[in-house]
C-alpha cells in the first residue's frame, strides 16, 4: 500500500458513516414501530430518507464539480446532519418527525457521492484498491448491527436516536482526518477499463453530462440500478419487522443483517477474480436475478432458518457486486470533468428514486400481504435483469 494514500483515514470514514446505516438500516423500522407508527407511516419516512438521494446528491454533485471543494462538502455535509439530527430529540408528532428526517437527511446524503470521488481521486488509476477501503464500511455496517441487536435484546429500541447522534458526530470528526488529493485531483479516466464512448473526448475538453446519459447501455444501466434498489424497498424497510414477527430476537436480526455484510465483504476483497470469471455485464446480469430469486424464496421460508441464511448470503451479489460494477462503470463512462454528478445521478437514480418508490409500494402492499410485496420486488429485479442484459454492453 502505498504511503501516500491515507488509507486508514479514509477507511475509518467509511467505517463510521456504514456504521451509522447499520444502526438505521435495520433498526430505524422497529423505533417507529415502537412509536407506534403504522406500515404506511413507516414507509413514508422510509421514503423521505430515500428521496432525499434524488436532490441533495445532484446539487452537491453539480456545486462540487464547479468549485473543486468536494472536501469541504463532505465536512459541512457531516457537521450539518449532526446539527438536523438534534432536532429528533424534540419532536413529538408525525409532521415533526418527518420534517427533521427530511433536513438530516438533506446534508447526510451530500457525503458519501463525494467521499467516493475523493477517494479515488487518491487512487490516482489503482481503482482496484477501492474495494479495500469501502469494505471497512461493511465491517462498520457488521459491528453495528450485531452490537444493537444484542443491546435492544437487554434494553430497548429507544436508545436509539441516542446512538445515532454519536455517530453523526464520528462521521464529521472522522471528515476533518482526511486531506484533499495531492497534485490533480481528478479522476484518471484512461484507457484502462473504459469503453470507446467515454474515451471520444480528447484530453482537456469536456463531454456533457447527457450526451453520456443519452447512451442507451448508460440509461439502460440508470433504470436496472433504480429497479434494483426499489426491489430491495420491502427488506430495506420492514425486514426486521417481518423477522421479529416471525420470533427472531433483536441479536439474531442483527445477526442476519451482518451475514449479508460479511457476503458483501467476500465479494468486495474478491471482484477483480469475479470480473475476470464472468465479465463485468454478466456479474451485474446474474447479480440482479439472484436479487429476484432472493425476495421471492424470503417470505416463503422465513421460518426456515439455513434458507434465510443463504438467502441473506445473496446480499453479496445483490448489493456487493451490483454496486461495485455501478461504481466501475460510473468511473469509465464519465470523464473527470462530470464524474461527481456521474456518481450523483447514481445515486438519485437507485438509492433515491428506487429507495423512496420501493419503500411507497411496500409500505402500502405491506398492510395487505408482506408475500405480495416481496413478489412485487422480485418482479421488478427480474425486469431490470433483462433490460440489462439486452442493452448494456461492456
């Protein structure tokens, strides 16, 4: 590893902001819940954090790539989401509660587009190390997950907003360790890994954001990551729900949130071999029908315990791969010049849209039948398989 990449600091980022999403991810559900917030109500707020992704990355992403200050962003981003976050602790109805999720989760979502870019502005073309430094933002994601579970077992849910106002404060201290880029900051772009359509412009101009976004394998890829990510809308936000019902204890949902993790982790240490084996298109391809057969086989068997477990090993495809082929072709298809709102539109496309309209219709199926929306999830990673695989090319 080199020494001029701080490494540990920029693992040490990503392990407090994961570590915040492995306390809201699974527990945020069961705490409006336990508020006594219905399955509609929960996924409105579900959706409001989602939603966010759609604004706040692109604005950030656009004022970023103007002034250079994608350091800046990320700190100020952090310290205000700490700021909202206080917020939580005073309100006391739905519209209160609704109004401070929206502004935290205004700042919060400005970071992380941005601390992708910063760091592989420090990789300078070693793009293959960024999975060893994102994969501390699992192992964050794993500690939290498993540390809560045990501690709602002994104590109660309600504790936490308290944890999370720590880890806010940890992710901006954490954004004050890292340092901008020595020398240019862009990101390499080179003929390494990238295709023909994002090599045409020649060095020091500027190709448009939507002359790269009007290529059909690249809008192609925008809408199968959005369908991907409103597939995921019923386990985002009532998995834990789902299983507690079933009789799981808060230590074993935490336990199977981190096992989907630890597959994550597998497959980030191990992509360059799964590039290789199957081909980038392939791997996304496969990554989105085992995302089907997963939220198909869950609600069938969860109260089978091994197949739950290989269902929640699935998560290694279904997010680790997926993601880090959306991060590699992101990097190869827009130049240096719009990469930050590469990244944004990313964003927006599958955790923003996707997140919040996944988390809508579930919400609304849920009342109903959870079987019908998990199937309903299912149908749409299966759609997104095959517009992947008819028009996204290599």
């Amino acid at each position: 590893m080199s020494t001029a990449l701080p490494y540990w600091r920029l693992s040490g980022f990503y392990f407090f902001y994961f570590s915040l999403l492995g306390a809201l991810a699974p527990y945020w559900s069961l705490y409006l819940q336990h508020l006594k917030y219905s399955a509609i109500d929960i996924g409105f707020i579900t959706a409001i954090l989602m939603a966010s992704r759609i604004v706040a990355p692109n604005l950030w992403g656009w004022l970023a790539d103007r002034t250079g200050k994608r350091l800046s962003i990320i700190r100020w981003g952090s310290f205000l989401a700490a700021l909202c976050f206080v917020g939580l602790f005073f309100q006391d109805n739905f519209y209160a509660l609704a109004l401070v999720v929206l502004a935290y989760s205004f700042f919060w979502n400005a970071v992380l587009a941005q601390a992708e870019v910063v760091t592989l502005s420090h990789l300078h073309g070693r793009a293959q190390l960024y999975s060893r430094i994102r994969l501390w933002g699992s192992i964050g994601f794993i500690i939290s997950v498993v540390v809560l579970g045990w501690a709602f077992d002994h104590f109660s849910v309600a504790i936490l907003p308290a944890v999370m106002m720590g880890l806010f404060v940890l992710i901006w201290l954490s954004s004050l360790l890292v340092y901008e880029p020595s020398g240019d900051s862009d990101i390499d772009v080179s003929d390494e890994g990238a295709t023909d359509d994002a090599d045409t412009v020649k060095a020091g101009s500027i190709k448009s954001l939507w002359a790269v976004v009007r290529q059909p394998k690249v809008a192609a890829f925008f809408v199968a990551c959005l369908l991907l990510q409103l597939s995921h809308g019923a386990y985002y936000t009532f998995f834990s729900i789902y299983m507690e019902g079933q009789g799981y204890s808060g230590t074993s949902i935490g336990l199977l949130w981190a096992l989907g993790v630890v597959a994550e982790i597998v497959v980030f240490l191990f992509i360059p071999n799964l590039y290789r084996l199957l081909g980038v298109k392939t791997l996304f391809v496969v990554s989105l029908f085992a995302a089907s057969a997963r939220w198909l086989v869950t609600p069938l068997y969860a109260d089978v315990l091994w197949v739950i477990i290989l269902c929640q090993c699935l998560h290694g495809l279904t997010f680790g791969a997926a993601h880090a082929v959306a991060i590699e072709w992101v990097r190869c298809w827009f130049p240096s010049s719009n990469h930050s709102q590469g990244q944004a539109l990313y964003s927006a496309f599958s955790f923003g849209i996707g997140g919040a309209v996944g988390a809508l219709i579930s919400g609304g199926l849920w009342v109903y039948s959870p079987m019908m929306a998990f199937s309903i999830c299912a149908a749409f990673a299966f759609v997104a398989a095959l517009l992947s695989w008819r028009y996204i090319t290599d």
